[in-house]
C-alpha cells in the first residue's frame, strides 16, 4: 500500500479520539523508518530517483528496518507498554498493525514481503501489489467512504 493511504486509514480509523497526527504518524511509520531512511540517504548522496528502488541497491539494514516494523510482534508489543500509560495515544498507535495488514497482501514476496511476525518466523504471503488497478481503486474508494462516514458521524 503506498504511504499516503496508510496515513489515510490510520487518521480515518485511530485518529478520532484527539490524536488524529498521532494516527497518521503511526499509520505511515513502517514505511518513514525504511523507504523514508532511504530516500533521505539518496537525497543527501544526490542519487535519488523517483519510483520503487532496486532491491539489490538497497542496503540490508534497510530491508531489516522494513521487517521489524512491519510485524506484529514489534508493533503489538510497543502498544501494550504505550498502552500502560496513556490509553488514546495507545489507540492512535493501532494505525501501526493496521498498516501491517494492508501490507500483508498486497506485497509480493520478490518485493518487500511483509514477514508478520518476524523476527519469530519469516512466513510471508506472495500478494497482490497495491499499484494493480484491482487494489487501487478499492483502497481509494474505501478510504472516502471511511471519511464520509468520519464526517457524518462527527459530534
């Protein structure tokens, strides 16, 4: 999934008890602490070029970055001790599993699989890419739909 959807779905469904950025936040991080890092080195090394890069140019402290935050067992595990402190912020951080699960299938294993709980075991799921038309327009659709909804509900 792209990371403008996930920040998306994360404020749409976690951010409406008073930390909607939280949620946002939350919702996009798996992605900032890997692809984000990355864009940021190739930026500073003047290497950048739009578009997915190429695997086999990605360093390996990358790919380990992108499997620590896009498992369960890291993200559930952070929740519960935010979650013995402040209950909402705790909520707002569910945006990070949810992000977690709209990765799972629509990554294909040749590109990023999403290992869901990694570093326990390394199972992943050969997805469907979220750029194929069949994915894309049911997510946008979605996330309106959730936002339509956020707003009719509205106190």
């Amino acid at each position: 999934m792209d990371t403008f959807s996930h920040g998306l779905w994360g404020k749409g469904l976690f951010g409406y008890r008073g930390h909607g950025k939280l949620a946002i936040l939350f919702g996009i991080m798996p992605d900032l602490c890997s692809f984000g890092l990355l864009g940021l080195i190739q930026i500073f090394s003047n290497d950048f070029s739009p578009g997915p890069p190429k695997i086999d140019i990605i360093p390996k402290w990358i790919i380990f970055n992108y499997d620590i935050t896009h498992s369960f067992v890291t993200a559930f595990a952070s929740i519960l001790v935010v979650s013995r402190f402040n209950k909402n912020v705790a909520f707002a951080m569910l945006a990070w599993p949810f992000h977690i699960l709209l990765d799972f299938p629509f990554h294909s294993k040749e590109y990023f699989p999403t290992k869901l709980f990694y570093p326990i075991t390394h199972f992943s799921f050969d997805g469907i890419p979220w750029s194929n038309p069949e994915v894309w327009f049911p997510n946008i659709s979605g996330i309106i739909i959730l936002f339509i909804y956020r707003y009719k509900t509205r106190k």
